[in-house]
C-alpha cells in the first residue's frame, strides 16, 4: 500500500492530470464535486487495468496559491510579465503561459534563492509547500488563487489486495473511508493556520473573491484546454464541466 500524487498516477493515466489545470474550476466546491464523481472511480478503474494497483481512496489536496516577491495579481492583466517558477513539465507550463506569466523552470528547492535574488518573482503551490520552504520570508504578497487542486491517492496492489479475506477488505475500506474525513478536516485547519501565520509574518493576502478566477478561467478554457485534450482525449473537459455544475 501506498499513498502517492495524482501526477505519478497521470504517467500513466493521463487524465489524472484534471486536478493540476490551473484556473479549470472557479471553486473548491466544483473540485469537490468532481473528486467525488463517476469521473474518479472511472479513473481509479483504468488504473487498475493498466498496472494492476488499486485505489482505495482520493484525498483531498490543498489548493494552489500564489505568492509574489511584491506584486498582487488579481487579474490577467497583472500576471503579464510576471516571472513565475514552473516546474519542468511543458504541458503545465503552457497554460500558465496563456495566463500571461513568463515563466521559468526551476527544481523548487532552488525557488527560495530564485526569489531572493530577483530571478522569478512569483511561485505558485499549496500553502503548505509554499509554508514549508520558506517563502514568507521572500514574497510579501499571497492571493488564494485556489487555482488548481490535486488528487492524494491511497492505492493498494490488486494481487495483495486479492488475496486478503472479505473481513480484511471491509477494515481497509472502512479505514480508507475514514481517512479521507480526518484528512479534509485536518487539511482545512492546517491551511488557515498557515494563512494566518503569513499575515503574522507581515505578508498581504487577498482573499478568493479579490480575484477575477472568471477571466483566468476563459483563457484557460479558450486556450489551455484544447491541448490537455490531446492527452485526455475529446470530450473529458465537458465531462468535468458537467459534473462541477
């Protein structure tokens, strides 16, 4: 058994990579809707018939944020020009491209130092990434974009979980069930600890509804969405649409 992030899994289920589309969905509420859809239980089964390993449960993950050296982006407009640390994955890359960022690709234990030196002039990951490396001490502006999610999933091997008893596969699942509960509460109360750690520290955060997510949304969706299709395949995107509401 294991727990492991959607982009492992998108290696080789390239679907899974709807939960890293920055700007796709303009709410948590849509996210949750489509983690806990068909579309996940679709995924976990293609999984399964590719290489045999079993999802047992989809985690929630914090939500993308931005932080900036100085600069608030709140729209489209401001993300132009804006130096944003990618990491090294073109198809990633591109959408926040569309967005207006220039971006560059930095290993992210090399972003604290980016920052420092002027090198990029934004980063973009959970808050609790963005907590763990440091970044207070280098960005002084924070927007809770919430632009993108992602997907925890705790997996098992097919051939072990076959062989396990009706009993034992009841406990598993009634324990992975369970899980997912503790994990979005405390997920939660961690996040608006960090939040209110960066104001102590003296770090501007702007709140979701500060944020035009509407017009980042349209670009992604005009542009972004047509070239996640080629890996997804046609009709994924509506899928996701239909279900986020």
């Amino acid at each position: 058994m294991a727990l492991t992030g959607d982009g492992i899994a998108a290696n080789v289920v390239p679907r899974y990579l709807w939960v890293s589309v920055p700007f796709m969905l303009e709410s948590e509420e849509q996210y949750l809707k489509v983690l806990n859809s068909p579309i996940t239980q679709q995924l976990g089964e293609a999984l399964l018939d590719l290489v045999g390993t079993r999802v047992l449960a989809d985690f929630y993950r914090l939500p993308r944020q931005l932080a900036t050296r100085d600069k608030a982006v709140l729209t489209p407009e401001d993300a132009r020009g804006v130096k944003l640390r990618v990491p090294d994955v073109p198809l990633y890359s591109d959408a926040y491209r569309d967005l207006g960022f220039s971006t560059t690709a930095i290993p992210f234990g090399e972003v604290y130092g980016a920052l420092q030196q002027g090198v990029v002039d934004a980063a973009e990951a959970g808050i609790d990434f963005l907590d763990g490396a440091s970044f207070d001490e280098v960005c002084k502006q924070l927007m809770l974009t919430e632009h993108a999610y992602g997907d925890f999933l705790m997996i098992i091997n097919e051939q072990f979980y076959q062989g396990l008893t009706d009993e034992e596969r009841a406990a598993i699942h009634e324990g992975a069930e369970e899980a997912t509960t503790v994990n979005f509460d405390e997920s939660k109360k961690l996040q608006n600890q960090l939040i209110d750690e960066w104001r102590g520290a003296g770090v501007t955060v702007h709140e979701p509804e500060t944020i035009d997510k509407a017009a980042f949304s349209r670009i992604i969706v005009e542009k972004a969405i047509p070239r996640y299709e080629g890996r997804w395949g046609a009709g994924f995107y509506e899928q996701i649409a239909s279900q986020a509401g």
